[in-house]
C-alpha cells in the first residue's frame, strides 16, 4: 500500500568551495561544506518532525555522492536528482512520485536548517483546496512546492522555462500556473541562509540542540 503522502529534501554534496560558497571567508570552504551538513540534518528533522509520512532524500551529485548521504541516512530512502536545470528536476522526483501512487507530496529545499515543521505540513494541508502550494523565500523563490497527483502531469509547467536563483521566479511560476488554471495558494514566507548576513537569524532562532547550533558551538571553540 503506496503512503498518501510524501516528503523530499533536496539536497547537494557537501563539496568543499561548491556549497555554501557565499559563506565563505566567514567560514573556509571546509567548514561551510559542514554547515551545509548541518542544515541539511537540522531540516530532515523538521521534516520527520512535520509528522507527514516518509522523508526522502533526493541528492544532487553522481553515484558516489549518493551512497554517501545515503551512509549519513540510512533509515531514508536516497535517490539521485535527475535532469539539467532545477525544473527538471523537480518534474522528475513529482513524476517518479506520482508514479508510486503517491497522492500528495512536497519538496523542501536543505537551505532552511530553522524552517517550522508546521509550515511543512501546511503546505501538504493546503492542497485540499489547491493545486500547487509554494513556500516563497525572501529571495523571490521558494523554499518548499507541494503538487497534488490529481493535478499532475498539468503542474509540470509551472517548473518549465523558469529563471532560476532570480528574484523573478516566483512571479513567474505564478505566471504560468495562471496560464494553465491552477490553483496555487501561498503559505507563509521563510528564510535561505546562504550569507553571513544571515547568520545572525540563524543563531536568533536555533534550536539549541541542533546541528547547527552544535557546529556554530564547534566553531567559535576552535577560534578561541
């Protein structure tokens, strides 16, 4: 019997100089590779936290990138990303999803180490009346999309054609769910930590027994 309803994390390698590179000087490269570790733990635990259904982890990177996040997670199931640009991506993990007779799901992005586990499960709760749920960043993206299997193969447009890492992507996936009439409603907004500005509302709002509040704690003993 497939699960109702479905939880991924995107994610990428922890590549030293190819993660997190915008927090660098703050961190070395080999440091923000770890914070990127740590966000990425802190938001699989708002997932499971989000008390959803199954959390999986949808990697960007080839085999051997792979079969190590699956080493770090073990209890998930681990897939590679498939496809060229964010859109293609995301139209493959919601089809390969549907495709298990999934009947709902939403991908979080792994940027969002101190996202609420409520606004996860909104974003699946909303689709009894929408379409399409989108979590928007403040960077004009999004931090989470939720796609019902009723709507799906339609939605696929709306990852198609997009200007990713612009501030116009939210208006124009908006665009073309109004092109195509889908339903797209909004759940509240959330936060990257992609720069060393913000780092100072990550400290405000960490857990305290985080990942990232551990290596936060791990950092400044080293440079004491």
């Amino acid at each position: 019997m497939p699960d109702a309803e479905l939880i991924i994390v995107f994610t990428k390698a922890a590549l030293p100089g190819a993660v997190k590179a915008r927090l660098v000087p703050t961190f070395t490269p080999d440091e923000a590779a770890e914070f990127h570790l740590a966000a990425l733990a802190d938001t699989v635990d708002a997932a499971l936290r989000a008390d959803r259904g199954p959390v999986e982890l949808h990697v960007d990177g080839d085999d051997d990138d792979v079969a190590e996040v699956r080493a770090l997670y073990p209890g998930h199931t681990v897939r590679p990303q498939v496809g060229g640009d964010l859109g293609e991506r995301l139209v493959h993990a919601f089809e390969s999803t549907f495709a298990r007779a999934v009947e709902r799901a939403v991908v979080i992005g792994s940027d969002h180490p101190t996202l609420p586990p409520v606004h996860i499960a909104e974003a699946l709760t909303r689709l009894d009346q929408a379409d399409v749920t989108l979590g928007p960043s403040r960077d004009g993206g999004y931090y989470a999309v939720a796609v019902r299997r009723a709507s799906w193969p339609e939605a696929r447009v709306i990852f198609r054609g997009i200007p990713w890492s612009t501030a116009a992507v939210r208006e124009t996936i908006m665009e073309r769910a109004r092109q195509v009439e889908l339903d797209v409603v909004l759940i509240p907004e959330w936060y990257d930590v992609d720069a060393p500005e913000d780092l100072e509302r990550l400290r405000r709002d960490l857990l305290p027994d985080s990942a990232c509040a551990r290596f936060l704690d791990e950092i400044q003993r080293r440079r004491t």
